[in-house]
C-alpha cells in the first residue's frame, strides 16, 4: 500500500488547525476531501500540537480510531475521502512540517499543472480528429473557419501551458529560489485554459461529446477537477500577487 498526506484537496497544502495533537501524540479531529485515503494503507497526518506547534504524523489506516467515508468526484478516475481521527497514536515524524508541506505543495500544484496539460493535449487531438470525420453540407466540419479558429485557440494554450508547466516543474525540482513563484504560475494558469480549451472542444464535437460513450468526457471532467484541486486560479493568483509583490503591505 501506499501513503496519502491528510490534506483537504481543495486547498493548498498547509497545517491546519483541523487535527489536534495531545501531549501523547494522539490525534483527535477531521480532514475533508483527501484524495487517495479510500486506497491508501498509510496516511501523513499534519497536526497542530497542544503548544501551538505543528508536526507531521504517521497513521495506520486500519487503526480504530481512523474513520473514512468516500466521497465522489465528478471525474470518475479519481476518488477521495474524509479522513477522522478519534484519539489516534501518530507516529511523529523527524521533519519540519511546514517546510515539508510547503514543498510537497509545491510539487502538487506542478503535476495538477501537467496533469491538466495532458488532458488539454488529448482534448485536442481527439477534437481534431473528430473535425476531421464529421461532415456538415458535405465537407468536413474542419474546413469550416470558425471550426480552425477553435482548434488553433486550443493548440496556442496545449503550447503556452507545456512551456509553462515544464519550467515550474524544472525550477520545483532543482530548488530554485522563485520555484513557488513558478509553480503559482503553473497552478492558476495551465488548468484554467485545460478548462476553456475543454468547452471548446465539447463544442467542436457537438451532441457526440456529451455522450458516456465518448472517452472525450474522461478529459473534460479531469480537466475540471484539475481546476479545482488545492486551490483554483484565484487563490494561485493572490500569492503570487503577494510573493512579486503586487499587494500594498498590511499596516
């Protein structure tokens, strides 16, 4: 088995207040939305300690005092659950745990990013092809302008994201000092066109790419959730709006 980090997916990484560590390491609270808990054998447990100080922990799933109730997206290729824990031994970890998330998150936003460049790619090529068999008034529906302009709208985002995404993971992975910066970036921007070229595609298909049938769904839906995963565009937007910094300082 493997192990999930009890973080709400629809946030960036973080500690949170949610799980509350006692003085003997037992962990009593509840993290929504982790993605891969339904599977997983272990979990990393961010907890907030009775000193106000946060650590990380290692939990069995399979223990007792561990609670998890799946939940459904609507990309079916994905799953989570809410994580609780009632007087849990953790194991704590020998790391520094808000270095550690910082990190892992950094890391996360950067494969959502790929990931959502992956489906946008697919997106496009399945658009294509289907622009390429379909016929209207005789001709393929990919001799019609407003149809080129579609296809061409989303080959200008596949490009733009892959320079975009490919960087952010480079910097992430070399340690570079605007890595958090670059990830931001990658984050708020790639999924967000994954989305737009997603709608646009749906359209090149027509009736047909609302159908289960289709695989053109399964990307549709990734990419939609991809947008959502630890944080959408705006919350990517305002820090990296706070780390140029393009905020007036507080006081």
């Amino acid at each position: 088995g493997f192990a999930a980090v009890a973080v709400d997916a629809t946030r960036p990484f973080g500690v949170a207040d949610s799980v509350r560590a006692d003085e003997s390491g037992a962990l009593t609270g509840r993290v929504a939305t982790v993605l891969g808990a339904e599977r997983a054998k272990l979990l990393v447990v961010p907890a907030t300690g009775a000193d106000g100080t946060a650590a990380l922990y290692l939990v069995r799933v399979d223990d007792p005092g561990v609670t998890v109730e799946p939940r459904r997206f609507l990309d079916p290729s994905r799953a989570a659950a809410d994580v609780r824990f009632d007087g849990v031994a953790g194991q704590r970890l020998d790391i520094e745990a808000a270095t550690a998330l910082e990190d892992a998150g950094l890391r996360g936003a950067v494969l959502v990013a790929a990931d959502a460049l992956g489906a946008m790619d697919r997106m496009l090529r399945l658009a294509v092809d289907y622009s390429k068999q379909r016929q209207q008034f005789g001709v393929p529906i990919g001799s019609f302008q407003a149809v080129k302009h579609a296809a061409a709208g989303i080959l200008v985002s596949v490009e733009a994201g892959r320079s975009i995404a490919y960087y952010a993971a480079a910097s992430v992975d070399l340690g570079l000092d605007d890595r958090a910066i670059h990830a931001a970036v990658a984050k708020a921007q790639v999924p967000r066109n994954a989305v737009q070229a997603a709608d646009s595609a749906l359209v090149m298909h027509g009736a047909i790419g609302y159908t289960w049938e289709h695989d053109l769904h399964l990307y549709y839906k990734r990419a939609k959730l991809d947008e959502k995963l630890f944080g959408g565009p705006g919350v990517w937007n305002e820090r990296l709006a706070r780390d140029l910094p393009l905020l007036p300082a507080a006081g």
